[in-house]
C-alpha cells in the first residue's frame, strides 16, 4: 500500500517561527506551503522549498484567505470571482518558488476556512478549483473529503488525492468538524495512531457521532503547528511503513 505523508509547512511570517519545518520534512514525502496569505512570506517560501528539493519532498501551494491575523480560519465573505484571483495569486508565487530553486509545484490544496467553505459547497468550489485548472491542469487537487471539491476537481479534469487528516475528527459525510466543538482537533496520540492503523487495514475512519466510514486515502496529515508534532510524524511514519511505502501523490497519480 502506498500513502503520502504530509504536512503544512512554511507557516511562520518575517522573524516569528511556526512548526519545526526541518525536522519535519525529515519525515513527510509532501508539504503544502503557506502563501504568504493566511501565514508566510516570500523569504519563508522560498527558503521552505529549497529546503524540500533537497530532501526530494514534494511541495505544493496551501491556498487560503487573506488572513495573517486569524491564521485563516476565519470564515471571509469575498467574491468568488475575487476569491479566485487570491487562488491564482498565491499559485503564481509558489510555482514560482519552486522555478527558481530548481524545484516543481505538484499540487495545491484549500487551507483553514476556506477549504472548510469549498469543501461543503459546490457553487463556491467549482470556480476556485476552476482557477487551479486555468493555471495548471497538470496540478493534483489535494483535499479532505468532500463531494464539492472532489466533483469540481474532475469535472476540470483535474487529478484528485484524498487527504486523510490524522489529528482532526470528521463528520459522517468526510466533512470536517468545525474547530469550535470540543474534540474537534484530536491530541491523544493513541487516539491518532489507532485512526491511522483502521485507515491502513481497513480503509475506514471512525466518524465525531461513532459511525464507520469508508475511506480511501492516497495522503496522511499532520499539522506542524500542534505540540508534538514531530514526534508524532515519526510515529505515523513507523505506522505506515509497517503496512506498505511512503510515495508522494505526484508519483501516485503519475
């Protein structure tokens, strides 16, 4: 069984770190890097990529809302047609990271709000995905579960990798659960290991109301951003390799 590791990386802004990027892209095969919209800046960018090509990491561009202050993850009302230029723009900056240093941009995905919007709406989702095909149609479309995002990815004749989230529970539909409710975001690290060793052998997710799920993923992630993020990548890696290999989705989906 072949299954990506990844991780949000690139998130700090000017002299303020976030995450342990270094030691992360140790151990991730991919890395969805900020844009300098919801966190980053071009030093970060392009210090994040160089340091991903020399680890034969894959990078893609985590596309959010314009909001250094919350992170993104809070819900903006903008114009989908303005949103969809804010798509193209930070795809534009990474890809041209990723030029220079010699690297390539494999793929993108929705962060934070704004993935969460996309994800549970199909009219807000078909003319953001639409930009991704506009600007690269060779581009993989990187997402959770959602029916929205994973229509409107193949009706653009875009490839599509399901991302299983390790440390965030999800609702029965493969949506996830908003952050606001308790358990929301999952620190036990038992709990996340026994989500990720059901996921490999009996690709299924155990749901926020108790339900089984099927679930096929090509990806795992973990957030950067969380206490112990580094120590448990390592050990979802030692999980994942027991049960098959880490490949990136680039060569996956090739």
């Amino acid at each position: 069984m072949d299954i990506d590791l990844n991780a949000d990386l690139g998130e700090g802004f000017g002299p303020w770190r976030m995450g342990e990027d270094e030691s992360l892209l140790e151990i991730v095969s991919s890395a969805n890097v900020a844009c300098g919209f919801h966190a980053g800046d071009p030093v970060i960018m392009e210090r994040t990529v160089r340091m991903a090509k020399a680890r034969d990491v894959d990078v893609g561009a985590h596309v959010g809302f314009p909001d250094l202050l919350g992170f993104g993850r809070r819900p903006m009302q903008i114009d989908v047609k303005e949103l969809a230029s804010y798509v193209l723009y930070q795809l534009g900056a990474l890809a041209g990271m990723a030029r220079t240093a010699g690297h390539r941009m494999t793929h993108m995905s929705f962060h934070g709000a704004l993935g969460n919007m996309a994800a549970a709406d199909a009219a807000l989702a078909g003319p953001l995905v639409r930009a991704v095909a506009d600007f690269d149609p060779a581009l993989i479309v990187s997402t959770s579960a959602s029916r929205a995002i994973e229509d409107a990815a193949r009706d653009c004749g875009l490839r599509v990798a399901i991302t299983f989230l390790a440390d965030r529970a999800c609702h029965a539909d493969g949506l996830l659960v908003p952050r606001k409710l308790p358990d929301s975001v999952i620190h036990d690290r038992d709990i996340v290991l026994a989500r990720v060793r059901q996921l490999l052998a009996q690709g299924t997710v155990t749901a926020y109301d108790g339900q089984t799920i099927p679930m096929k993923a090509n990806s795992i992630l973990l957030h950067g951003d969380t206490p112990g993020a580094v120590a448990l990548a390592r050990a979802v890696r030692e999980v994942v390799e027991q049960a098959g290999r880490i490949v990136p989705i680039s060569r996956q989906l090739a």
